[in-house]
C-alpha cells in the first residue's frame, strides 16, 4: 500500500472513531451529537485536503523521474497555484534545462567527432573494454585485414609477426614508433587511451609517412647530389686541364721515359672521365626534365628494349620470353623518360640473373589489360632480392649488386612517381623477383 492510502485509512479510521464515541456519549443531547459530528466531518474533509497538497510534490518528482527515465530533456513542468511548490517545479525545469543543453552539446561534439573521424587521413581503431576493436574509421578499414575486423582481437587479424598489425598490436602504451608493412610503406603508430565510464579503453593512431619520408629523402639527396657535382665538376676539369698540359711536355723528355709518362698520363685521364661520368649518372636524376606525355605503347617500347637486350642476354644464356598483348590501349607518358626508366629495369634483371649463381637464367616479360588499365611485369630467376626488406629496395644508393651505385632504382622510382604510375618490386617466393608497373590508362 502506498504511503498516500496509509494516510488517507489512518484519517479516516482516527475520525469514524471520534463519530462513534460522539453518537454513544452524546446519543440523549442530539444538538451537540450533530455539532460535533459535523465538526469531524469537517476537520476530514480538511485532513484529506492538506494529504493532498502534502503529497503533491511526489506526483512532480514521479513526473520528473518519468521524464528522465525517457530522455524527454526539452519538455518542463507545468506551473502549480502553489507559490512553495513552484520552487520545486523550478528547480526541476532548471536541471532539465540544463540535462537538455548538455545533451546537445553532447551530441554536437559527437557529431563533430564523427565527422572528423571519417575525414582524418590518420587511421584510428579504438577497442571496447576487453581488448576488440569496437571502432574504425575510413583510413583505419582500408588497412590490410581490417575491412570487417569490428568485433575481433588486433593479433587475430595480424596474421605473420611481421606485418603491420602484428607490430600496432604490440605497441606499448603511451609509446609512438615507426613501423613498416611487408610492401615497404611507413607508418607512424601511437597507442593511448581514455576513459569510459570509469574504466580505461585503448586506441590506435596510424599515419602514413610514406609520401612524406620519401619527399624529405628525395629533398636530402638532391642537396646531397648538387653539392657533390659542383665540387667534382671542378676537380675534374682543373685536372683535365691539368692532364692536358703535361702530355704538351711528353717531346721533351728522354725518349726511353715518353712512352711510360703518356701511358700514365692517359691512365689518370680515362680515369678522370669516368669519374666525370660517375658523377653526371647521379645529376641526371636531380636535372630530370618534366615528363610531357603523349599516347604511346607500353608494347612497342618494350619490342624496341627486347630488340635492343636480346643479344647481351643470348652470350649470357639468359633465355627471355615476351608475353605481349595486343588489345591494350595507348598510355599517356613521356616516351623517352619512360624508355629510360624501363631499360634500368631490364638492364637490372639481367644483372640480377648473371649474378644470381642459378641453372635456370630466365627473363619473362608479361604485358596484360586490367580495368583500369596496363600492367606490365618484369620476371627475373636471379632471387637477389628474398632477404632484402621491401622498405631499403628504393632507398637512395641502396644496392645489391656488387659495385653498384643504387641509383639505377633510384631514377625508375622518380620517373614512375613523376608519371603517377603505380609500382612494385619484391621477390615472389617462388625464387623469381617481379618488378610490377601499373599504367594508368588516360590516353
């Protein structure tokens, strides 16, 4: 029974006792007898008034309870002829108000947060309470292996220790490290965490830094290449001159003595000129011209370069086969940058299959159609590339040639990227290296 009845049959039960005391003590004087009764009446209908007013602040904590358990923040209390029950409604109206204007700063902020979630280059996973991930953004699903990971553990969709995941999956908190995937992309990993009624939830911030670390790459080298080629430029033309006026003095010396000076003298200038050349190999990368595209033929540049390569690879018993497509459409590029960069490649190939030390001495060419456009796949059998990691392959000066100067992948990548073209190199796992070069087809 609630308190509003128990009172209501405490009333009651107090004044039909004074009614039945009144009508046995005073059954013989009636005037009296009706007074009072009419008095008890009185002071019950007085009694169940004040009940009512007393308890009428409950009905509007009911009402305001009803209002929060709904979330109904935009609706108020209406006014009572109560001038002290008024507070009451007041002070309600002025929470609700309140509960009201934070509820939509709430949302605004999280609206606003969801905005910028999707709009942030930076991929950003954040995890429920045991670990699962319970948020990607736009960036984050683009990951590889985390397209339809809401619900799963980061380690299940890691896959090999050694990629991306399974290195943002062990990352400290608090910590921000440089990560690299299989393919050689950078990436910079932060994890951190916030708190959520009470109890802490980790997050994953992942930028990539590809673009930015090779620009910075790019921007040293240049400086690096500039600063050399202007102080060897010098050397070696003071030196040419040099050279050049001493053989001058050659019919002077004793005969027996001439032969041994020229000789030595032309040794230091073929060594002179190809320092020269060493060092214009390095310009050429910084003194690169603009790529003006025109439509031309992935295919007929590739015959031009096999034509070129076929007999250099025949008395090396390097057996090339060509798969060409016909049905493939003009690709816009500049011809002569293209030819240039494509030649360092089948050059490299060939280079990477004599050094390779293995029986069978094979370069495939594979040219085919895709939806947007060509690709064109450079097969060699040398395997020089199964224990280099992906991300030192196009690292300025990095070689695996005995020799080499590292520049040759140096320039494929700054024509390829110049063009927008998409590309790979990495070894294939069945003892072959692919170099890939996607085309895009805007001719």
């Amino acid at each position: 029974m609630s308190l509003r009845w128990r009172l209501y049959a405490y009333l009651i039960a107090a004044h039909g006792l004074f009614l039945v005391t009144t009508v046995v003590l005073l059954r013989e004087r009636p005037a009296l007898m009706l007074a009072l009764e009419a008095a008890v009446l009185l002071s019950l209908l007085l009694g169940v008034r004040l009940i009512r007013r007393a308890l009428e602040p409950l009905g509007y904590t009911r009402h305001f309870h009803d209002l929060l358990q709904d979330q109904h923040y935009a609706a108020r209390l209406q006014q009572s002829g109560d001038a002290e029950l008024n507070e009451l409604v007041q002070l309600f109206n002025t929470m609700l108000g309140l509960l009201y204007q934070e509820r939509l700063q709430i949302g605004e902020q999280q609206g606003f947060l969801d905005r910028l979630l999707e709009a942030t280059p930076s991929a950003v996973i954040v995890f429920d309470f045991d670990g699962r991930i319970s948020l990607l953004n736009a960036s984050a699903q683009a990951l590889v292996g985390l397209h339809s990971a809401k619900g799963m553990r980061l380690g299940d969709c890691a896959g090999d220790a050694g990629s991306l995941l399974a290195q943002l999956d062990a990352l400290p908190l608090g910590d921000s490290q440089l990560l690299s995937d299989t393919d050689g992309r950078r990436y910079r990993g932060q994890r951190g965490q916030f708190y959520d009624r009470g109890f802490a939830r980790h997050f994953l911030l992942v930028e990539e830094l590809t673009e930015e670390l090779a620009s910075s790459e790019k921007t040293t080298y240049e400086k690096l290449i500039r600063v050399l080629a202007h102080e060897v430029n010098n050397t070696v033309a003071a030196t040419g001159s040099v050279l050049d006026s001493l053989l001058y003095y050659r019919g002077q010396l004793a005969e027996h003595d001439r032969d041994d000076f020229a000789t030595a003298i032309l040794a230091v200038q073929r060594r002179n000129a190809s320092l020269g050349e060493f060092i214009e190999r390095f310009t050429r990368v910084v003194k690169m011209p603009t790529p003006e595209p025109r439509p031309n033929a992935v295919r007929d540049i590739m015959d031009d370069i096999l034509y070129l390569y076929r007999e250099p690879c025949r008395s090396r018993g390097i057996e090339l086969a060509w798969q060409r497509c016909d049905d493939v459409p003009a690709i816009a590029m500049d011809r002569q940058l293209m030819e240039q960069a494509l030649l360092n490649v089948v050059k490299n190939a060939m280079e990477a299959v004599d050094a390779g030390a293995v029986d069978d001495k094979r370069i495939a060419f594979v040219l085919a159609r895709e939806a947007d456009g060509v690709r064109l796949s450079v097969i060699d059998s040398g395997n020089l590339l199964g224990q280099v990691p992906a991300r030192q392959l196009f690292t300025p000066f990095f070689t695996t040639k005995k020799g080499g100067q590292g520049i040759g992948l140096l320039f494929v990548r700054e024509v390829l990227n110049r063009h927008g073209f998409a590309y790979k190199l990495a070894a294939n796992g069945d003892g072959a290296t692919s170099f890939d070069i996607w085309f895009t087809s805007r001719a």
